[in-house]
C-alpha cells in the first residue's frame, strides 16, 4: 500500500529532576548539600532514509516518545541523558505542524532534523546553596520536553515528472528509458502509485523520472485518483506532457493537452508556469496528418514538441537528449525551507515571564505555563524552600500584579490549585 499522508504526535523526553542531597561521610562535619543535576531529555530527530518509499508505517503507529532524562543523585551525580528517538522517513517528506500547516522541515537531505527538544535537566540542591541558606532542602523539576502533533507529507524527489492522461503510455515509456518495471495493461489507472526510475545517458549524465498516476478532467477537485498525487509533481524541475497523439482511445489529444494543463493550473499556479515538454505517443498509430495537427497546436503555446512511440522505440533516444539538455539549463530539486512559528503571546520586559492574574469568588489565581516548572522545585513543608518560591514570585512580577490587582494580607492565592494565604 502506497500512503503519502500521515498524522502523528512526537514528544521529546523532559528532563530529569534534580537531587536534593547532603554530603554524609565519617569525620567530615557539615558536608553540605551535595544534589546532582538532572539528565537531558531526548530529542524526536527525523532522518531520510533512502530505503523508504512510502509513508506506511505512520499508519499504524501514531505516537513517538523519547525517553526522559534520568534525575540526579547524591555527590553531585548528574543524571544520565536520554538518547534521541530517531524517526525515519522516505527522502522528500514535509513535516508540518498540523494545527497551523506551516511547514517546519524538508527531509530531502541525508542531514539528521532536530523536530522536538527536549527538557533540560533540573538543578540539584547544590545549586541553591548561599552564605545565608546553607542546608537548601529543594532542587529544581527538569523542563518538560517539546510536544507537536505533525503531519507528514511525501513530495516525491524526481528531476521530471510525466503528467497526462490514463492509458497515454506514460508506464511503457518508463520502463523504456529506465529499469523501472512499472505494470503495464490496457485498462484505466493501471498506475495506483507514483513510480521513479532513473535514466542514465552515460556515466556522467542521468536523471530521476517519476511516473504520476493518471489524471483526469476535475482531478484538482477530487475526481479520479490523480489529485491524490498532484503533490508529487511538485518538486519535478521538467514536467513532461504525454499525450496519445494518435486518438486510439477515442479522444481529442488537443483536448486531452488542454484539460490536463488546466488541472495542473487549478491545483497550483505555480506549478502550471513549470518548464514542460510535450511527447506525442503512439506516432505508430498516428497518421502524418495527426501528427502535425497537434504539433501546431502544441508550439504555437510555446511548448517543445518531441513524436515518439515507446511501445517502439520511435524517437525515444532524441527525446531523452533533449530532455537532459533542458535539465541542465533548470535549478536543483526544489527543498522548502522551514517556516518560523508565529507567537500570538505578547513579549514581557526581560528577566520576567508570561503570567495571569484574575480574582474570582475572593481568590486571586494566578495562572502560567512555566509555573509548573518552577513549582515543581518547592517543598511545601521547608521554610526556605518556600522563602525561595516567594522571592521567584517577586523576581517575575507576580507579587506587584496582585498587589496592583487589590489583594491585601490574609487573602487567598491560588497557583496550580494550591491555596496560600497571602503575607506582605
């Protein structure tokens, strides 16, 4: 089964927690707090692999997890990181973020991408340790590690795509210039998935061609099976059009040319301006006359004509010369470039970090994503682990919002649904 589109969650390993530690050893007095740093937590990594054709395996595993960061330990003892989770995918596939569609990697390269990070490790009591508080009793959470949900989008890697109608013998001229072994029958949609060969001039000078399904009139709007692989001919530098010159099918090749040109505009007006050659097929079966009719037609909107039968070998060496001729004239494979990611947070001055503060029924909540993280590190029953908290508080601005908010001592605060009474 071919699959070209898959929607999965990754979530990179947070870091680990630090210790909360103090040195204890025979004859040495007051050793003092000896907490170690948490371990890193491991990367979601994607990675191109040549070996992988299709999307398949997203289908049916859709959540990617790397390990967290082990905590620290005593006599300062980081905690060990935890290795990246690598994923591998077929060369050409887009990563998006499939809440706001923008793109955040091109795999196309044998370069590994870093998708998710993750979490630092949190510090040991070590850390916390001043002339004034000696003996901390608190060490710091590891960070939590990045989370996405992303889809996944094969773009197919081909120096020429052959675009046209069902039946026009796109497979037969495939598998005549390369040693791609497409199946070949006389029926329509022969052709269920795109198929990539490489043709080969000489030592020096090849290419990659991809067969595109066949595709038909309204396949930019979901007719037929082409507009599922309308995606694929993207990345093609050449498009070449091939068309049954000969109307053996009981079709106007003029026609034919026409609507396929259209549906390539409706889906993309990009992709309509691509440099595109056309081959007429099947000249063994065409006359003189039709032949020539469709040549006009063809060069007065400007397009290369070429007259080959690839079920005989007519044509086909001039064909792929000229096509290698035109590649060398065009730019590399086209490979998106990541899009930034667009904050809807307003900015906060430096040293201070995004918070809210609301009254409700006689308590003031305060809510934001990093209190957790710096929660996590409080040990409610050490006074001055909680000393410590209350001076973060002051450090980030909380203490003056509520306080600009109305709050007077004896007044309740909430913060992650922990209840404080508030002392100035």
């Amino acid at each position: 089964m071919f699959v070209d589109v898959a929607k999965i969650r990754i979530k990179a390993g947070d870091g680990g927690n630090g210790a909360v530690s103090f040195h204890r050893e025979k004859y040495i007095a007051a050793g003092g707090p000896d907490g170690g740093d948490g371990g890193k937590g491991g990367n979601i990594v994607f990675q191109a692999d040549t070996n992988l054709s299709s999307l398949i395996d997203f289908k049916y595993k859709k959540k990617y997890a790397a390990q967290n960061g082990q905590n620290g330990s005593g006599k300062r003892c980081t905690g060990k990181s935890a290795p990246d989770l690598v994923i591998r995918v077929p060369k050409g596939t887009l990563v998006k973020d499939a809440e706001t569609g923008r793109i955040m990697a091109d795999i196309s390269s044998v370069n590994p991408v870093v998708l998710a990070q993750g979490g630092n490790g949190g510090w040991g009591n070590s850390h916390f340790a001043t002339a004034t508080r000696q003996i901390p009793r608190f060490a710091k959470a590891g960070a939590a590690g990045e989370s996405f949900e992303v889809t996944l989008e094969l773009k197919l890697l081909a120096d020429v795509g052959l675009v046209g109608f069902p039946n026009v013998g796109k497979s037969t001229l495939i598998s005549v210039v390369s040693a791609a072994k497409p199946v070949i029958a006389n029926y329509p949609f022969t052709t269920l998935t795109p198929v990539l060969g490489v043709v080969r001039l000489d030592s020096d000078t090849s290419f990659v061609m991809a067969d595109i399904p066949g595709l038909i009139e309204g396949a930019s709007e979901g007719v037929g099976l082409g507009h599922e692989f309308l995606r694929h001919v993207e990345r093609c530098r050449l498009l070449v059009h091939v068309v049954d010159v000969s109307g053996c099918e009981g079709r106007d090749p003029i026609q034919d040319f026409a609507a396929i040109n259209r549906e390539l505009h409706n889906f993309s007006e990009e992709l309509s301006q691509r440099p595109q050659i056309v081959a007429g097929n099947k000249c063994d079966l065409a006359s003189p006359e039709q032949i020539e009719t469709f040549r006009q037609e063809v060069e007065k909107q400007g397009y290369s004509f070429f007259p080959i039968s690839a079920a005989t070998h007519q044509g086909i060496d001039e064909f792929i010369r000229s096509v290698a001729v035109k590649l060398a004239e065009l730019p590399p494979i086209r490979e998106y470039e990541p899009e930034a990611a667009v904050s809807t947070e307003t900015p906060t001055k430096k040293g201070k970090r995004d918070f809210t503060v609301r009254a409700e029924e006689g308590v003031y909540i305060v809510e934001g994503s990093w209190l957790m993280e710096a929660f996590g590190m409080v040990d409610l029953d050490d006074e001055e682990s909680l000393q410590y908290f209350q001076r973060v508080l002051r450090d980030t601005g909380i203490i003056a919002k509520l306080e600009e908010a109305g709050i007077q001592e004896g007044d309740t605060v909430s913060i992650l649904d922990i209840e404080f009474e508030y002392v100035q």
